[in-house]
C-alpha cells in the first residue's frame, strides 16, 4: 500500500468527499489484513520462539487487530443526512393566508 493512499484518503476527508475516503479506507483494510495475516502465520511465529522477541509479539498481534477493526469501521462511516428544514405549520399558514400582511397573525 503506498503512503499516496493514506494521504489521499486524509485529503479526500478534508474536502469532504466521504464516499472516496470510504472507499481507500477499505482498500487498505483489505490490503493490510492480508500482510498482517503473512506476518501472524510467518514471521511472529517465528519471531516468538526467540526469546528476545517473544514478550513483543502479542502486543504487535492485539495493534494489528485493533489497526484492522479501525479501519474497517471507518471505510464504513457513513455521511450524516442533512438536516431538511420544513416551514412550521404558522409560517405555511402565513404564505397561504389571504389576508393582508399587516392583518396576519403572528
């Protein structure tokens, strides 16, 4: 995954644009779980039956995880709904009303 991804993903929440900062969010989660699962299966495995590296292998698994779970939380986000303002009942009935503006109730 280049760096150019995260950084458009960033860019593309700067100017709004969910459904593209949705969609590269995505992507890396899928692209990173499938490095973290070589790195699981392989390398920790590994590295865990060497002492020196073994107390630092769980901690690195739980951040991988929780790494993924963010990210595929946030490639799930979806925009808030804009808030649609209706005209009150009162100020309908004032535009429809027949009577002279300065008559009208308020």
């Amino acid at each position: 995954m280049p760096p150019t991804s995260v950084c458009e993903a960033v860019r593309a929440i700067d100017r709004g644009d969910v459904g593209r900062a949705r969609h590269l969010l995505g992507e890396m989660a899928t692209e990173l779980a499938a490095h973290w699962q070589g790195e699981e299966t392989g390398l920790f495995r590994v590295m865990a039956r060497e002492e020196m590296f073994a107390e630092h292998i769980a901690p690195l698994i739980r951040q991988l995880h929780e790494m993924g779970e963010l990210l595929a939380a946030a490639s799930k986000v979806h925009r808030p709904r804009p808030v649609r303002r209706h005209p009150s009942r009162r100020q309908t009935a004032r535009r429809h009303s027949t009577e002279p503006a300065h008559i009208r109730r308020i």
